[in-house]
C-alpha cells in the first residue's frame, strides 16, 4: 500500500495485491487519520487481485462511511457492494 496523492481537501491510498484482514487495520488508520482531518479519502483498488471475505465486508462499510473507491475491477466491485457484504443470517 502506497499514499499516491494527497491534497488538501483529499488523500487517496493505493491497495495493491491480495487484501485479507491481516491489512485491515492498517488501511482502517488511513481511513480514519483522513477523516479526522476533514479530507475526502479515496481508495484506488485498480491493483487488488484478492480480497478475502472480512477484507470485502471492510471496503463495503468504508463505502457507507462515504469513503470513495476509484479504479476498482468490476469483481471486486460486486463483492465490497453494500449490499452484498452483509453477515449471513443463521
């Protein structure tokens, strides 16, 4: 993971490679450190090739907290979408 860009009112993370719940807290810092900041943050998933399931119910709540995704594989887009990252019911 690398910070690509950051400007004043944005910063963006670029993800690369597999994702899996090893990354998440740092990736969740990021997040947060972005937000406390008052600044958007983008996430440019254009190099994940795997996530593994608690990485693809992160990146679909980050994206209900307002956090924008760009470059994102269309698969990878269909399993962090809200409504697919739901927990199974019982």
């Amino acid at each position: 993971m690398a910070v690509s860009s950051s400007q004043s009112n944005s910063v963006t993370l670029a993800v690369c490679g597999k994702v899996n719940a090893d990354s998440l807290p740092e990736i969740g810092r990021f997040i947060e450190n972005g937000q406390r900041n008052r600044q958007q943050v983008v996430l440019d998933l254009g190099e994940v090739t795997l996530l593994d399931r608690a990485a693809a119910r992160f990146f679909g709540e980050t994206l209900k907290r307002g956090v924008e995704v760009v470059n994102c594989p269309l698969y990878i887009k269909h399993w962090i979408s809200p409504e697919n990252t739901h927990e199974p019911e019982d």
